[in-house]
C-alpha cells in the first residue's frame, strides 16, 4: 500500500468526442481519450468516459489478444439473440431492442484514475466503445476529467 | 472534437433522496436528480448517483418508448428466474437473491457529466431506479455533484 | 430531501491497494478502502475504486448473509462456463475466457459518495473484489478520493 498522489485540485476539462463505429463491435478508444489527458497536462485526477446512447456502451477489458473481444462480442450474440418473437419493440429494427439489452449488461460509463500524467489502467486493459448496432455512423462520447 | 468547457472547481453537492418505489420495474429518476443540478446551479460538472441498496439499482437507458423498459424487465426475469431450487439464500422471500443477480448486472451507480447547466444525456435518455423487488415503499440514493 | 453536505473541496488523493485473492469467488475490500478514506481524514467526497485487471472485478453487494456471494458466485458460473468448446482464446487456460466475460458483466470501478467522514454505504452494503481466476496471489486496485 503506497501513496501515489497527494495533490490539489486544479480543473474541470470537459470535452465532447464523435468516434466513428459503422458496424457492431468492440472499437477501442483509449488512444483518444489518453489523448484529451495529455493535451491537457492533466497530472492526477479522474477521468470519467460517458456515452450519450443506449446501444452502444462502454467497457473496459484487455486490447492484447483480438480473440477476447472476437469471444465476447460471440457471447453476448448467443445470451442476447435478435428474435423478433422475443421483444415487443421492434419500430426501430429487429437489432434495437438487442441492442438496448447489450448496453444494460455493460456500462454507460467508465471512471479511470489518472496517475503521473496517464490514464491509470493496467498493462492489458484498453477503453473500449462497443457498438450493438450496424449501419451507425458514428457515436458521441463524453471525457470528463476532474483535476 | 470541441472543448465544451474548461472551469474552475466550486463545490462538493450531497444529497439523499428517498424515491417511491413499490413494484418492481424500472422508475424514471431523472427529473428528481436535474432538479438537485438545477437547485445547486452547477454549470459544469460530474454527477454520480449511487443506490444505497443491493436489490435495486441504476441504469441510463432510452425513455422514449415505454415498450424498450418493458421487454428489459421480461428478458431480465427469463434470465434470473424466481426459482427456489436455484437458490440457497431464501430467507428474505424467493424474489430476494433474483434481486441481487440483476442488481448485479446492472449498475449500483452511474456518473453523468453536467454541461451548461444540466445533464449531459443524449437525446434518448434517461436515468432509472430499477426495483427488483415487490413491497417495498421505497429506496434511498444519493447524488453527489462535485463542480 | 435532505442536504446532507455543501463543503469546499480540498484534495485528491491516489493509493493502489494489492488485495490477496488466491482463489475464485467474492472477496471483501470494504474495510480496506474505508481505512484510507480514514487515514486521509476525508469529510465529503467521493471515492472511486478501479481495478487494474480485466478477469476480476469489482462489486457493491450484501455482505451480511453469506449465501448471497455464494448463490451470485454459483449462478455466473451456470451462465459462462468453462467450456473451452464456447471460445477461441485459450492461451491463458479455460478458466482465463469466462473470467473475460464475468468481468464484462460486473464493473471494472465502483464510485461510492463519502459522507461524514465514511463511506455512504447502505446498512446491508460492502464493496467485493471478484476473483475470477484461481491461482492468482493478487490484484491490483486504485483508490482514488475527490475531497
């Protein structure tokens, strides 16, 4: 147990991103985020990852093998299938309501301390955008950083 | 991407809610949480709502059309059944320990940025106290604004 | 409706904890991250927990009967299980794929209010690392304090 930051209070950064998805899946997005930290010069604080939609969502997990996102994106396909016959909402394609489910069992947001200037994640963990739909453009996401 | 907002820091809100409950299903809360941001006059900021319950909990989700809520609540029913023979812990009714798996897959708090003065959610959205139980009166969160 | 606090703030502080696990199941931290709110002397704020990993996880759940953990334990276990016929990655064991997936439907950080100088926990509530893996001796979790 060490202390890694004592330090005071400096900032409110608040900036909205559009990341690009077009097809469902895992897109990682902590170059960009990690981005915005630097620009900043942000030394300690927290980063909090918020996205502005209910199917898509957010998730932290390991960027190292692709395999893992491959097996998660399967499995979710399997717990959550698009069948018609299960949902009663359906005016917006038979992949929204699925969709809507995906983004309950991951999470809206993502809160990632930020230590000696980078965001503070362990060495196989990346920020992950994860698109439930197709044929979607693009997804805004908000980071906000707390300094 | 667009800075919104790059402020100094002002004040740490907190405050406990009691929100009506009494059957299971998902409540809209948002009104009663952009009410505190409005009473406080946080122009930019990070709202945290956090649950003081585990067999309830939290979710920003679409509330637009009710019939989305809905088929959540029936697929999350199918998934975690009210199954004795399923369970060991049964002393607070058969419908306590489902309670705890969904309030396990979804969140026990969620952080929503607050720009120009309201909360930052997307069009669709809005932020729901989920009842996973039945008889109860109601349930106690907390909204902590820091700005 | 009660305002419990409106305090200035006054610091940041960030310590990583290496919490002993050993083997798969449910671990308590409470007394672990309370402690530092404690040490610090924090009156008002809020502390978010991050865990470094991504097969454990973090979880506010009821830490008073213990067949809760073991029913949740027991119940995620039906839902993903080690069936190395299910994924493509394998390289780390069969256990290594389903962790992936437990921690994908749990949270990577927690974010519980401080209020009075402790953390804003519910009577029945305790904050649990989630081993996913066995013989792992540790993990790695940040707790980080706004005040």
């Amino acid at each position: 147990m060490n202390v890694v930051g004592l330090v005071s209070r400096e900032k409110t950064v608040i900036r909205k991103l559009s990341i690009a998805t077009g097809r469902q899946g895992l897109h990682e997005i902590t170059p960009a985020v990690e981005s915005v930290v630097r620009q900043e010069g942000v030394r300690e604080g927290l980063c909090t990852i918020f996205v502005q939609h209910t199917s898509a969502s957010l998730l932290v997990q390991e960027n190292a093998d692709p395999a893992v996102c491959y097996d998660l994106e399967q499995w979710l396909n399997r717990l959550v299938p698009e069948d018609v016959g299960l949902y009663t909402h359906g005016s917006e394609g038979p992949e929204d309501m699925p969709a809507h489910i995906k983004s309950t069992l991951t999470a809206n947001s993502v809160c990632v301390p930020i230590i000696d200037g980078s965001l503070g994640l362990g060495k196989w963990q990346g920020i992950f955008l994860w698109e439930h739909r197709n044929h979607r453009d693009s997804r805004q996401i908000i980071v906000h950083i707390q300094a």
